[in-house]
C-alpha cells in the first residue's frame, strides 16, 4: 500500500466529498473545503464541524469539541484506504463526489 503524498491530497481533498465504508452498514461522509473547513457525518451521528490542514503525507484535522489527529490516504490496487493516527486502516473510499452546495450544519 502507498500513502498518498501531499501533491496527490490537494487534489483529491478540496471541494470534495469521501463516502468511506467504516463497516456499520452506511458510509461515512467527510467532506473537505477548499479553505480549510471540513465536516464529518458518521452513520446515525450529527455532523462534525472541524478544520483540516495539508501534511507532506497526509492531513491533521481537528474537530470542534472533538478529537483531532493526522490522517493519512493509501492507495492500493484498486482502492484508496484512510489510515487512522494510529496507523491502522479505518475505512475504504467507495466514492467520491464534489461538493455542491457546503453541506449544512
């Protein structure tokens, strides 16, 4: 598995939209603007209001009233993986979308 660099994440990042299979049956939605704003929806979970910020091999995000970590994208043969801080892998990319409007608070 290859951890996306930098270059790759500010394109695959800004003004787009993750659908991440987590394992609970319904992807998660995280949601990166062009700016820094990000938004997070976990199934059956309010949104997730937060700031993100490029890393030379991944991206820090940092919740509002929640947690924050650097995250980082691999890529492997035919799919994208984020991987936790903790270096495990937390989900697979099923899609993704730009986004259009921001998504609602």
């Amino acid at each position: 598995m290859t951890v996306l660099e930098k270059s790759v994440l500010e394109v695959l990042l800004p003004g787009f939209t993750h659908h991440v299979d987590i394992g609970q049956g319904e992807d998660a939605r995280i949601s990166y603007g062009a700016g820094g704003l990000a938004q997070m929806v976990l199934p059956g979970q309010p949104a997730m209001n937060g700031e993100w910020k490029p890393l030379p091999d991944g991206y820090h995000v940092a919740w509002s009233g929640g947690p924050e970590g650097a995250w980082k994208i691999a890529h492997d043969v035919g799919r994208l993986v984020y991987i936790d801080p903790t270096g495990r892998e937390a989900g697979t990319v099923t899609k993704i979308e730009p986004i259009a409007p921001w998504p609602a608070t």
